[in-house]
C-alpha cells in the first residue's frame, strides 16, 4: 500500500512538472512602429507594410551551435526567443520610417547585414511557426538595403531605435533574446505534494 501511495504522488507531481509553458519575451512598439501575430509565411512583397512592424518567431529555443549575429556569436546552450522587425512595402515603393521596440527580455544579438546571410542561415530553426519562402529579390538579399538610410541603435539592453528607407525588397532585422522560460507551474507545487505525502506517511505510521 506504501508503495502505492508514492507511486500515485510521484505521477502527480509529473504531471504538475508538465504543465509549466514557455511565453515568448513581449514586444512592446512606439513611436511609429506595431506588433502583430506571428504571419504564417513570409516572402517576396508578403507581407507588406508602410510603417515599421514586428513579430515574434521561435520560444525557448536552445541553441545546437554558435549563433552567428552582427559583431560576434551567442554560443550554443543559450535558450532565446527570436523576434523579427520589418519594412517591406509592395514593389518598389519609397517609403522611409522609424520606430522603436522594446522586449521584456534582454537583447543579446541583432542580424541586420546588408546581404542578409546570418538570417537565412537561422531561419530553419528560429522561424518558430514562421515559414520563409526565398524567391525574387527577397530571396537573394534580407537585412537593412541601405547603410546610409538604415539604422539599428541601442538605446539600453531591452531597447532599441531602428530607422528604415524601404525600395525594394525591403528592410528585415532579427532580434535575437535571452528566452522568458518560466519555471514550471508545477515546482510551485511541489513543497505542497511532498508536504501532504510525509503527513500521509505519518498517519499510517500512528494508525
């Protein structure tokens, strides 16, 4: 009967350990710039828009390598979450704007390159529900188009001020973030399961 009863607590206590879900670190927009949902897929003038948006993309996902971003690498172990900005408007039309974004979670890389090869590189696995279709100028250049035009500036380790002059095929930055991962709802619960096993165990013990 003993061994019933840890049994029966240790599969509850599993499943409490179970129910803990990852959030991904929240974007909060200003001065010009919007969140939206995470779009389905992205490509080539899809989707476009005239002001600065962005959205998140993979949670709690644990780097199998080093993360090459601009300047460095985050080394493989780190758990990120990875958001995306962009400026991508349809065609070739000219559109110039700024906003800034800031992130619950600590900023610790950013892909803006011109040729964009450090995000086509991680977009197979910090995409997150996102799909990237290559094709047409999208396909052959992602990041910021213009160096002269186009800015990325911290303001602090959460936040940051991006500018953008959009032609064609747009402006993209990824914003790479320590992961919010939480600890699991069920390690609240734990102190409580093995409370009420030790105070079962002493009631046998009495009885």
């Amino acid at each position: 009967m003993k061994m019933k009863i840890l049994s029966r607590t240790a599969a509850a206590v599993a499943v409490l350990l179970a129910a803990g879900v990852s959030q991904a670190a929240t974007i909060t927009a200003s001065n010009g710039g919007s969140v939206i949902a995470s779009p389905a897929t992205v490509g080539e003038d899809d989707p476009t828009n005239r002001s600065i948006e962005a959205f998140n993309e993979i949670v709690g996902y644990t780097l199998l390598a080093d993360l090459a971003v601009d300047g460095g690498v985050i080394s493989a172990g780190t758990i990120v979450d990875s958001h995306m900005i962009f400026l991508n408007t349809a065609g070739s039309t000219d559109v110039t704007a700024t906003a800034t974004f800031s992130f619950s979670e600590r900023i610790i890389g950013i892909m803006s390159e011109t040729n964009g090869a450090n995000m086509f590189a991680s977009d197979s696995f910090l995409g997150g529900p996102v799909t990237y279709v290559a094709g047409g100028n999208y396909g052959s250049n992602r990041g910021l188009e213009n160096a002269a035009t186009d800015f990325v500036q911290f303001v602090d380790l959460f936040t940051i001020d991006v500018g953008m002059r959009v032609t064609e095929p747009g402006d993209w930055v990824r914003v790479v973030t320590v992961s919010a991962v939480p600890l699991p709802a069920g390690m609240l619960l734990l102190p409580t399961g093995l409370a009420g096993l030790a105070f079962m165990r002493r009631r046998r013990k009495a009885a």
